[in-house]
C-alpha cells in the first residue's frame, strides 16, 4: 500500500488538451499521467475526480501555444479567462463612436395639421399695434442684445448662444448682467476658445445671479468642448445640432438659427408664447408644453410671421423686476406697459377685451368695499404692531 502510494506521489502531472464540445474557441485541459503508454481515456476510470481547468479565449485561439507576455491573465472562480490586451486607439475609437451618436431628431410638423383659430389675424394685429407702444426688457436686453459687443462673427454668434442658454428661467436683466459680467470675466471677448480655457469657478462667480447656475456652468463649458472639436468653434447651422448640445433645447435652438445665423426654421416657443397662445384659444385643447405649442402654431401661422411672434408675445406679458421703491431697474415704463402677465393681467388695458377677442379676459372690476379692505390690511401691515410708551417719575 506504502509503495502504491509513492508511485502516486512521484507521478508527474500533465496536462491534456481537447477542444470543448459546447464552444469552438474554448479548450479544455485535463490532469493526465505521466506514463505515455497509458491512455488518456483511462484517466475516466480514476478514482478521485480529476481537476479540470477551463480556459476560454475571446480571440479565436485555440492552442495554449498562442499565449504572448502581453496577455493579461485575469482569474475568476472556478473558470480562467484570457483577454486579449485594448489598445488605445481601440479605446479612443470608441469613445469616439459613441459620442457621435445622431441625437433625435426635433420634430418639424404635425402629421394632422391644426386649424387655424377663428379671427386670429385680428388678434395678432391688435396684440402687434399695442405691443409698438410697449417697451420691454426683451427689447433691451434680449438675446439679440449680447452679439453687440463683439467683432468677430463667430465670437457674435457664440454670444447669442451663451445668452440665450442663461437666460433658461431667468429674468432678462439678470441674463443681460450676467452676459456682460461673463465677457469681462474671461478677458473681455465671449469666445469658445476663452470659456474653454476659463475656470469652472471664474464662470459660476460671472453667472452666480441666473437661476440654476452651477448646472449652466457645467452646460456652458461642456457647450465649448464640443464647438471646439465637433465644430470647428462655430455655432452649429441646424436645429438637430445645436440640440445635441449640452443644456440646449428646441427654443434656444431656434431662436439661435434666426439671430445669429438669419435662418427662420421655425418657432422660438417659451412660457410667454405657451401661456399667451393658450390664453387666447388658438388650441383646440390647451397645451400642456411649449412643444406642443409650437407645432400647433407651425402647422397654421404663416411662415413669414414665425420670425416676429417671440419678440412680440415676450415683450407684451413678460414680466420685470423692480427697485425697492416701486420704479422698474433698467426702464421705469416697463411696469405700467406690459400687459398680459402671468398672474394679474391687466385685460382692463388690452383692446383684446373690447374686441371680444381673448376668452381668457377678465375685465370685472374689484368692489370698493374689497379695494379699501386690501388697502386697510396692508397699511396695518406696514404700519406694525402699537407700541405705547410711557416715562414714570420716581421721588429720589
């Protein structure tokens, strides 16, 4: 039994090669025995089960002979398994690959068009006249405003899209400051080429007034990686392109195409168009989003007034900010001159109302009674609470 047992022990193990049954590019080796003229089929009669290590290939080699230095050996239980090594150019190719991705592209019309709204050409024009007699923010201070002050056509362009990207939620006047504290911020010129090179920190300080900054400063940089290596540094010329932009929808897009590049694609729609349009009717159900909205109006208003209807509808229900003492920030008219505004509209100014034209108009004037009930609250309000003071005299 002792002798038997040294035989055994002394035996040298090999390993026998065979492809395996279940996969072409896997082979499988088996603990075999020393002795030659034993058969390897015979090592199925051992006693004990025999070690059996599976190695699979992902390339299509087959023999262990095929192994290289350069191949890198990553273990998993109970299964070996051989990669073959990723070059970076590999690597870099599919980054690429992936990031060149098509995006979806933006719907451009509805397969049913909308009808057009009953008497929406004299609604439009009564809105156009009053609105020739309102100045609004947008007017001063929109998107057109930020390419002013640069020479360069492309630096002019890339401005419209940096205001018009700040300007998501956000007043124009906080966009038009934060516009100009950014130009000066990163050198004096609102290049793709200075965002690039500028710190996150150095473009969140110029922009920190605009509502959800530390999201557009990441927008706004990731914005000029791309125009630096997919565009050439340039403002992309279609609507698919520019929305594939970090932070970039279909209202900056369009809005991009028609004042930086003069290309009318179509409607530029925000929450003044979306609520003013829905005010009036013009949908035969209300819309729940901008989208929506803009493909109603596409689908009727003609092409020629695609250009103007933003400008327009912003300026008359967009609302401004104040000073404490009541007087508008950067032009003391726009308070008394905007009309259809979010809460309050003043449908007692708006000739919509005498036309009949606006079904949303509310021209019911408030009671007396209600007014001075108002004016009595707020004047407690302001005056506080009432304090009585009196000094006692004491002998000493």
């Amino acid at each position: 039994m002792s002798s038997s047992r040294q035989q055994v022990s002394g035996a040298v193990t090999r390993l026998s090669a065979r492809a395996s049954p279940y996969h072409s590019a896997v082979t499988l080796f088996e603990a075999g025995n020393a002795n030659p003229s034993q058969p390897l089929t015979s090592m199925s009669s051992s006693p004990k089960p025999s070690k059996r290590i599976k190695l699979e290939v992902e390339s299509k080699t087959s023999n262990i002979s095929d192994w290289t230095p350069s191949t890198s050996l990553r273990k998993t239980s109970p299964t070996l398994k051989l990669e073959e090594p990723v070059s970076e150019e590999d690597t870099s190719s599919r980054v690429k690959a992936k990031s060149s991705k098509k995006p979806k592209p933006i719907p451009q019309s509805l397969d049913t068009p909308h009808p057009a709204p009953p008497r929406w050409k004299e609604a439009y024009d009564s809105i156009k006249e009053m609105r020739a007699q309102i100045v609004a923010p947008v007017d001063t201070m929109g998107c057109e405003q930020a390419q002013h002050k640069e020479k360069d056509p492309k630096n002019r362009r890339f401005a419209v899209l940096v205001s018009l990207m700040l300007s998501s939620q956000t007043k124009d006047e906080v966009t038009d400051a934060a516009v100009e504290k950014l130009r000066a911020a990163i050198g004096g010129t609102l290049s793709v080429a200075a965002i690039v090179s500028a710190d996150d920190s150095t473009i969140s300080n110029a922009i920190a007034k605009v509502g959800f900054w530390r999201r557009k400063t990441g927008y706004i940089k990731k914005t000029a990686l791309r125009l630096r290596d997919d565009f050439d540094s340039e403002v992309p010329k279609t609507v698919d392109e520019l929305c594939s932009l970090p932070g970039v929808g279909p209202k900056m897009a369009f809005l991009t195409l028609l004042v930086a590049w003069n290309l009318n694609h179509g409607i530029g729609v925000d929450v003044h168009v979306h609520r003013i349009t829905n005010r009036l009717g013009w949908h035969q159900r209300p819309t729940k989003k901008p989208e929506e909205t803009r493909l109603n109006l596409q689908s009727w208003l003609p092409i020629e007034l695609h250009r103007e209807i933003n400008h327009m509808l912003v300026g008359f229900g967009q609302v401004c900010l104040r000073h404490s003492h009541g007087e508008s920030r950067s032009h003391p008219s726009f308070a008394k001159q905007t009309i259809c505004v979010p809460v309050g509209p003043k449908c007692n100014s708006c000739t919509l109302s005498a036309k009949g034209l606006c079904p949303s108009a509310n021209t019911t004037p408030r009671s007396p009674k209600k007014r001075k009930r108002q004016s009595s609250a707020n004047l407690e309000r302001e005056s506080g609470p009432k304090i009585d003071i009196a000094i006692e005299s004491s002998d000493l």
